[in-house]
C-alpha cells in the first residue's frame, strides 16, 4: 500500500512538473504536489500603489483572454493571489523576485516592484493555455532574477508607423517576455514621426511622403498615394506612461547627422549650402541628405528639438542615432570644410566625431546619456557615449575596451527584419536568422576579459520596418524569436537548453494563439544545407525535419519517387530534391531545392582574402555549393565585400577543358551595393603559375536584383581556375553614398 501511495506522489510530481512551461526559463524551479485554482473568487491583494499596477497588469490579462477579473484588495482573504514588494526594494538592484504557489494560494515577493512584476509574468505562464472560467496552476515555488539589466527590443516607425493601440500591444509584449526597454525609432528619411511645437514642419510637411515604393528594393514601381503621419506628444507621452507602468523604459532616437531627408524636407537651411532640392524619401537606402556641421544654427535647432524630446521622455538615455551618414555634402560644403580647420580635425570622420560630441554634450548637461550606433566610434568615440553595436560585435568590442558601456544588437543574430524561413514567403530585407539561431546569440563576446565584459549591459533586437507595412507583419517578424530573445537576456547561460526550449516553444504557440498573435510557423519548415562532398565529387544535400512530430520524404524530379529520407544526398549532377515533411500522414510543410552543378560545383575553393564578418555567408563554398540565389538577397547564399576585391581560386581536381565562367552578383546601388567592375579570369596547371584565360567589364544580364557576368573564352585546359572579381570599391559620383566604399555581393561562381 505504501509503495502506492508514493508511486501516486511521483506521478503527481511529475505531471506537475510537466505543466510548467516558463520563457525565459527561471533560475530555480521546484515543483511541489498539488495545485491551487484562480477563479472568480480569488482576491488580488496589493498593498500599495505600485503593486496595485502590477495587480491590474494581471486583471486586464485574466479579462481579454480568459473573460473574467479578481477583485482587488489591501486585505488578504482565503483565495488569494498576493504581490508583495520587499521593504529593502528602492535599495535592490537585481529586480529578483520569489513565485510560491501553494493549494491555499499564490505569493509574489520581488526586491524590486520590477521584480513583483516579473514574479507575475511567471504567474500568467503558469496559467493554461485553453480557456476556462477557472484555471488550475500547480504548486511550485520559483526563484528568479534577470543575467542582464538591459533586455530591450526596437521597432521602427519612421518606414511605416503603427497605430497607438498597436503600440501599447507591442509593450504588453516585451512585459510579457520580461523585457525592460523598448528603443522607439521616431525619425527617418521617410518620414519624422514625433510632433516638435517650435518646428510645426517636421510633421506637416516632414512627417508626409508622395509615395511608397512597391516590393523589394529596387522595387517594382511605387504606389504613388501619399503616406505618413505622426504621433502628438500627448500621445507620447501616454505611451510613456504605459510602458513604465509595466517596468519598461521608452528610449527615444531622434536620428543625426544622417537619416535626414524628412527634416530637411521641412526646413531646407539646415543642409549644406549647394545641397537639395529635398524631399521626404520614398524608397529605402541610404541617401546623402545630413544636417550642415559647419553651421550653427544646425545645432541650436537640435537642441530646440532635443529640449522637446527629453520633456516628454524621462529615460536616462536619448538615442541620437549616428550611423549611415554619408560624408560626401561635408566634403564640397565649405562651411564643413571651415569647420574641419577650425576644429583642427583631419577630415570628415573627425568632424562626424565633432558632431556627435557636441550633441552629447549638451544632452549631458541636462543629465542624460546619449546612445548611438557604432558609427559613433569613426573619428573618436564621445567621452560618455553607450554604443549600440549592430555592424557584428567589432563596434562593441572595443567600446568596451575602451570602458565604455555597450548594447549588443548584431545584424547576424538579432535583426528581427530578416527572413525566418529558408524560403520566406513574403517580402522581407532578406538576410536568415532562424529562431535557433536568435536562441544561440551569446551576448558577452569571448573577446572580452571578465572586466571588460561588465561593460556589456545586455542586448536588443531591431525591428526595421521598410517590408512591415501592418502590425501583423511586425507580430509575424518578432514571433517566436522574442521569445528565444528573452531567454538569452534573462537566464543563466547554464541553465540554458536549446532541447528544453523547444519544449516550452510548443507550450508558447499556444500562448501566441491565445493571444490573437500573428507568428511565424518557420520552426517546423525542412532546413536545407548544402555540404562538401567525399573527394569533391559534386555536393552533399542535408535535409532536417523535427524528427520527434512527424516524417521526412523527398522525391529527385523526374528521377525519384518520393521516399523517406534517411542519410544526406551525394549529388553529382543537376537536380532538383523536394523535401515533403508529414504529420499523421498529412503534408504540413514542403521544400523545393534546384541544384546546379557544374564543373566548379563543390570543388575545393580558397579566397585570398576572406568575406566581411557581416556577411560571411557560409565561407568560400558558398560560391560552388551549386545553389543560385534567385532572389538576390543578403543572406547565407551570398558573401559580401566592403571596398575590396575578391578573389577565388578553385582546383577542380584534374586538368579539365573549360570555355567559360559565370559570376552572379546582388546589384542594388541604393544600399551601396553594385555589381563587379570587371572579371578576370586565370588558368594554372599548378595552382602557382597562372595565365590570363578572359576578362569581362560588362554585365551579361540583370535579373531584378541580380547582376550576371559571363566571361566566354577559348577552350582551355586547366586544374585550377583564379576568378578575380574587381570591385567598384567606392560608390559612384551621383549617387547615393557618393565616395562611401561599395559593397560587393556574389552568390555562385559558374564553370563550363
């Protein structure tokens, strides 16, 4: 009989345990027999003021999805749910908190009222994912506190802007992921966003564009319907407001010197003499329009703007922005140029240092710091400047080196405007960062000594929103990833487990569901990677389905039925694999691949200089993994070049006849991206003594986004093949980034 007894102990424990399913996933979980159930006559004690907001967080939660609230009270009852915020908390700093459940009732102590508020976000996952009039949680008792103090997430309104309601929705996200900031990008090329009493204009005129262009950039034509609009500042302010009433900190970017177009459509004097006509642009880049440095009255206005900024938003920091600023204005400005003199400054980059330092110090003194992107580093970092680091880590690297505070937000990992899905089917920037991927993100560089790392203050991810055009799409770019986002900000890197997450990401779906979210199915899309083969003989193709929820099939068009897929595929000629993912023998996903394969086609290929660490694709092979990127976007199919020429060279095994090598390269000049100058091509019998083969200038086609250059040739025989691929290395005069270095994108190198 006892051996019963505890057997029905174990069985209650487990499926206690079973039943939690927390993100991000707690320091110290211990689950306890029982359970206790909230219904109708549950009381919400809080005792005081901040509590109580924490209490109404709770009831407007319990009302929108389950349709019911709890009356709250100062006086603790039978059923109770009580918060409680420790007398020690104005001089806590780690916003820990303690959940306990019992089958008499619920307690959450938090050091902080941040961390009561934490402890209560627990509570709500705690809580069932179907919904009912009474819901039954298990008893347990948490022990929690964040690894960081800066958990934040950034959203974009100056592309498309959302409405007020979407955006107390957006911060209802963050709080319900722990999350404690939330970067509001009010200013950009195409559109200023925030109302500013003393210039009218910024809004009236610089808030408006005449049109939007239509698909991915370049695009295919433009809508030609005016777009805009702004928020007033009691607006803001109310969005203020809400987000601190749940713990959360709304950081302002008002964006300079570049990003500029929209207020200087609205007020034209603070270009450089020469500069204009503006307008409020209506197609996405990066343009030369910059507020004039030379001029003072360029200052006095940022200023203006900034006392506006910094009355309605109380944070400690004020983003300024200070990436992507073209120099080629300050270079022909000669009231720029004075000033360069004056200074005593070098050039251009010095005088963007200039720039930044004197806007910092004026936010200094009124007892604010400024954040700014890592461009902020050329020319000489600003004495007390935070920096955001988004071109990879490098920027944050040395910020911290330098003892200067740091936010990780890598385009690699956390730029939520990338594609999740391989084969993403609505228009995104491009670019891949799966939820995996986000989930892996270590935000402390290994670079970094244990002091040094202190300096790190934690991460965000950035929601740029060119192809985000409705909140739903901003819901189906964030989720699940935020969820994996919140994880790596929040919990221990030990306590960390990509196999566990997914576990709790199955409890989450549900949770998007019964949030009414729009989220993104891409965890249970086939993966495809392409690999070296054995001997160099053709390609290996890897497909990966979630094994443990259903099977994986494929079919070879016009030469394989559709079978289970057991082992990677050695391919040796051109084919086309279809991946056919099924559960309950239902087709719920599917993947098409064409496979290309030529004579370069997985052979072994070395570059003599290697990729920019932005965008590194998957290394040299990259190039002969057989896999052409029709789109022609940034992602894992291409590797990029700043300013510099790539240069590959491929052994193709044996001594082999070949008449012709095709290089595909990204053409969008308005993000600085432009295809090769020119191709040469090279033979060699030994890999050291080679011989002019062919060369073109000229690009054989261009295919949306997508340059092709085909050098023809003379049969020749040759083992291994060098392809230099000259780059433009600055961009062109006339265009936007006149003088900037140009990119260089190629995806696939072609020999026949």
């Amino acid at each position: 009989m006892k051996r019963i007894f505890f057997l029905f102990l174990l069985l209650a424990h487990v499926a206690s345990a079973q039943e939690i399913s927390i993100i991000p996933k707690p320091a110290s979980v211990q689950t306890k027999s029982g359970q206790y159930t909230i219904s109708s006559h549950t009381t919400l004690v809080a005792k005081d003021k901040e509590d109580r907001k924490a209490a109404e967080f709770l009831n407007a939660y319990l009302q929108e999805v389950y349709g019911f609230q709890l009356d709250i009270d100062k006086k603790e009852k039978k059923d109770y749910i009580r918060l409680s915020t420790r007398k020690q908390a104005q001089a806590a700093k780690n916003d820990a908190y303690t959940l306990n459940v019992t089958p008499q009732g619920v307690t959450i102590e938090g050091d902080t009222y941040a961390g009561t508020f934490y402890g209560l976000q627990s509570l709500i996952q705690l809580l069932p994912v179907e919904k009912s009039a009474s819901l039954k949680i298990p008893a347990v008792t948490i022990q929690d506190a964040p690894r960081f103090a800066y958990r934040g997430m950034h959203l974009d309104v100056g592309r498309h802007m959302f409405p007020v309601s979407f955006l107390k929705k957006y911060i209802d996200y963050l709080a319900l992921h722990k999350m404690n900031y939330f970067h509001w990008h009010l200013t950009e090329d195409q559109g200023w966003r925030l109302e500013i009493k003393k210039y009218p204009e910024l809004t009236s005129v610089g808030g408006f564009r005449d049109g939007t262009i239509i698909g991915r950039y370049p695009g295919t034509g433009n809508t030609n319907q005016r777009y805009g609009g702004f928020y007033t500042q009691e607006e803001a302010k109310e969005i203020v407001k809400y987000a601190a009433d749940r713990h959360i900190t709304v950081i302002p970017e008002i964006e300079l010197p570049g990003h500029s177009s929209a207020a200087l459509t609205a007020y034209p004097w603070l270009g450089c003499p020469g500069t204009g006509p503006y307008k409020v642009e209506q197609t996405w880049g990066i343009f030369d329009d910059v507020f004039c440095a030379g001029k003072d009255s360029t200052f006095t206005f940022l200023e203006n703007v900034l006392d506006e900024v910094m009355a309605i938003f109380p944070s400690k920091y004020i983003h300024i922005g200070g990436d992507e600023s073209p120099k080629a204005n300050w270079k022909t400005c000669p009231l720029c140029q004075k000033r360069i003199k004056d200074e005593g400054l070098h050039d251009e980059h010095e005088l963007q240092s200039y720039f930044i330092q004197r806007i910092e110090k004026y936010i200094n003194s009124k007892g604010r710091t400024i954040i700014g992107w890592d461009e902020i580093l050329e020319g000489g970092l600003a004495p007390n400047a935070v920096v955001m680091s988004w071109r990879g880590e490098a920027g944050g690297i040395e910020a911290a080196k330098q003892n200067h505070y740091v936010i990780m937000t890598p385009g690699t990992h956390v730029y939520f405007d990338h594609s999740q899905s391989q084969r993403e089917d609505s228009v995104t920037i491009g670019g891949f960062t799966s939820i995996e991927k986000a989930y892996s993100y270590e935000p402390i560089p290994k670079e970094l000594t244990p002091e040094q790392a202190k300096y790190v203050l934690g991460a965000q991810a950035n929601v740029w929103t060119e192809y985000m055009s409705n909140p739903a799409k901003v819901e189906y770019q964030i989720f699940p990833r935020m969820s994996a986002l919140s994880e790596v900000l929040w919990t221990a890197p030990e306590k960390k487990s990509w196999p566990d997450f997914e576990k709790r990401l199955m409890t989450q779906f549900k949770r998007y569901d019964l949030w009414g979210a729009n989220y993104s199915k891409a965890y249970y899309d086939i993966m495809a990677s392409v690999l070296p083969a054995p001997g160099n003989e053709g390609v290996t193709l890897k497909l990966d389905g979630k094994k443990d929820i259903g099977q994986l099939r494929y079919t070879i068009k016009g030469k394989q039925a559709a079978q289970e897929y057991t082992q990677p595929l050695q391919l040796k000629e051109s084919a086309q694999v279809t991946g056919l993912y099924y559960k309950n023998n239902q087709l719920i996903d599917s993947l098409s691949l064409k496979v290309s394969v030529n004579k370069a086609t997985g052979k072994a290929i070395t570059l003599k200089e290697q990729p920019s660490e932005y965008f590194p694709g998957n290394g040299a092979f990259t190039l002969v993994d057989g896999i052409v990127n029709e789109k022609g976007g940034r992602d894992q199919q291409s590797i990029g070049y700043s300013g510099s020429d790539l240069e590959a060279t491929i052994d193709l095994g044996t001594a082999q006849q070949i008449s012709s090598v095709t290089v595909h390269a990204l053409n969008a000049g308005g993000t600085y991206v432009y295809p090769p100058k020119a191709v040469e091509v090279y033979g060699s019998a030994d890999g050291k003594n080679f011989k002019p083969l062919g060369t073109t200038d000229k690009v054989s086609s261009v295919e949306g986004s997508k340059a092709i250059l085909k050098v023809a040739m003379s049969p020749a025989t040759t083992r291994f093949v060098r392809v230099a691929v000259k780059n433009t290395q600055t961009v062109p005069a006339g265009k936007q980034g006149e003088g900037e270095k140009a990119w260089l994108f190629l995806d696939e190198i072609q020999v026949n």
